[in-house]
C-alpha cells in the first residue's frame, strides 16, 4: 500500500522519477471523475432535490434591510417597499421564466417600465436591478454593490420606493432562484388651484373662475438616459384603471440535505490543493536531485493552480444584470 501512494503522490523509479499524478495520461482519469460527478449530481437532483440541491435563503425584508444600509452609508433616505413595484417585479419575473430570458428587455421587446405602468405605479424615475443563482440575501446586495450600474441605482437619491420578487424557478433549462429589484418615485399630481375672488364693496354675483391649466410631467428611465413626455390637460387627471396586486414574493428558502454548491466549491479545491502539493513535492525533487527534464514547468504550474484555487474561494456562482 505504501508503494502504491509513493508510485502516485512522490518521484520514484516505478513512476519515471515523476508522480503518477502529474503524468499526461492521468488526465483522462480526472475527466472521468469530472464526468461521473458532474452526471451523478444532475440525476440526483433531478429525482430529489430535497436531498441534494442548491441551498438558497434569500428574503424581501433582508433585501430591503440591506438595500436601505447602504443608503444610510451615503447618507441618503431609506426606501419604502411598495406593493405596486414588488407586483410589477414579480410579474417581471415570471415572464423572464415563461419566455426563458434573462435580460431587462423581453424578446418581444418589453422594458421593465412596461411591467412598472402595468402595475398602476406612476413614476417620475424608475431603475431595475435583476440577479441570479445567488445562496442568500446578503450575496446578491454585496453582488449589486461591487458593479458600478447597479451600485448607481441603489444609492441614487431621487428613489423613494423599491419593490422586490424572489421567484424560484426553471431557467434555460437549469433551476433557478431569480430576484428582481424595481425603484421608483411616485409621481404626486398637483391641486387644481382656483383664482381668488377680488374684493369689492359692491355687491355682485357670485362667479366661479374657471380652473387654471396644469401640466403634469412624467419621466421615463431608458437605459440610455432620461427623457421627459410632458402632457397638457385642463382637468384632473384620470386616476390609473384599478389593477391585480398580487401576493409578494417574499423568500425562497430552500435547505437540502447535501448542498451542490458547497460540495462542488469543497471537491474542486481539494483535487486542486492535492496537485499543488504534490507538484511542491516534485520541484523540490527535482532541485534537490538535479534532474533535468525536457518538459514540465512546475513553477508555472503550481501559480496557475494557486490562481484558480483562490479564484474558486472567492468566486460567487451567482450572476446580476
């Protein structure tokens, strides 16, 4: 048994002076398992993901907690949840699940401030941001932070609501937790004033002045920048047609038994930090024996291996647009 580990993990005359490990056919072996791993943990899924699956806890009241710390950090007002943004997000939600996207505009070429009007929220400015296959509250809030759009959108002083969905899912073929974030500031339509009745000793009829012309202005947000659609009218204004709020989407909170996230992110640093070691251990052979080699450049191999090791640790494997 002894020789067996040194013919596989240290330079000996059964392995040419060279782990096993490290040599070119041993590849096929790695792929193999990559292969039979990757296989097994689709079926398993699949059948039951209550015993393996992807552990998710993301929830709107954390979100809006988050959100509005960060504002606080800026010095800037927090946000309140609105019903109206959080219908319009879900509904923005289900149709990126129905259509099978991910972007802010539909294959059919809806924006995210067609979901906004159809929810009857009227807006001077409004912003979306969307994310994707994140394990908790504070990965996506952190994710948002670190990109420089959607870190605008989170601090921007002008908002004054937020809505959010968090809806889990089928995606591209691959489940899914989507979480949709809407801003926006109401749009408050003005009194309709009345001119005064000048004063007089004499004594006349009563007249009423007719109302004064308004002009309400409502802004639309466009992803490239803002423009305003001024409407002039001499009543006031209609309110919005009453529409469906639908139930929030507050949380998806998912707990399987063996997380696949965990168990990729723990198998992939191990195999690497194995052949970090073990090409450690052949440089120092090496030097130590001054063998030459035509091929095999353990320095280089072992940086890489360091980068994709910390690459791997500081990943997120979740995405946002």
């Amino acid at each position: 048994m002894i020789n067996f580990f040194k013919h596989l993990f240290i330079p000996h005359h059964t392995n040419n002076f060279k782990a096993k490990l490290l040599h070119a056919d041993f590849l096929a072996v790695y792929v193999l398992i990559f292969f039979i791993f990757s296989l097994s943990v689709r079926t398993i899924s699949k059948i039951n993901p209550n015993i393996l699956g992807f552990a998710t806890d993301i929830q709107t009241d954390k979100l809006l907690i988050l959100t509005n710390q960060k504002r606080a950090e800026s010095g800037l007002n927090p946000l309140a949840l609105d019903n109206r943004l959080s219908t319009a997000a879900m509904q923005k939600a289900a149709d990126m699940f129905a259509n099978n996207y991910w972007a802010h505009n539909s294959p059919q070429g809806k924006t995210p401030w067609d979901f906004i009007n159809g929810s009857g929220y009227v807006y001077t400015v409004a912003g979306e941001n969307l994310a994707k296959n994140f394990a908790d509250s504070d990965g996506v809030v952190q994710a948002w932070m670190n990109s420089a759009t959607h870190k605008e959108n989170i601090l921007r002083s002008e908002y004054s609501d937020v809505g959010f969905a968090v809806v889990n899912g089928t995606l591209n073929g691959e489940e899914t937790t989507l979480v949709v974030q809407m801003f926006g500031n109401k749009l408050s339509a003005p009194e309709i004033a009345q001119a005064p009745v000048a004063k007089t000793t004499e004594i006349i009829p009563p007249t009423q002045a007719k109302a004064d012309e308004v002009s309400l202005g409502t802004q639309y947000l466009s992803e490239e920048n803002i423009y305003n659609k001024i409407s002039t009218i001499g009543s006031v204004p209609t309110p919005p047609k009453p529409v469906e709020i639908l139930p929030i989407a507050g949380s998806v909170v998912k707990s399987p038994i063996f997380d696949i996230g965990k168990i990729s992110k723990t198998l992939t640093l191990a195999i690497a930090s194995i052949l970090m070691i073990i090409l450690a251990v052949d440089a120092v052979f090496v030097w130590k024996k001054k063998v030459v080699r035509v091929g095999g450049k353990n320095l280089a191999h072992l940086l890489f291996l360091f980068l994709i090791t910390g690459f791997i640790w500081f990943m997120s494997f979740g995405s946002i647009i």
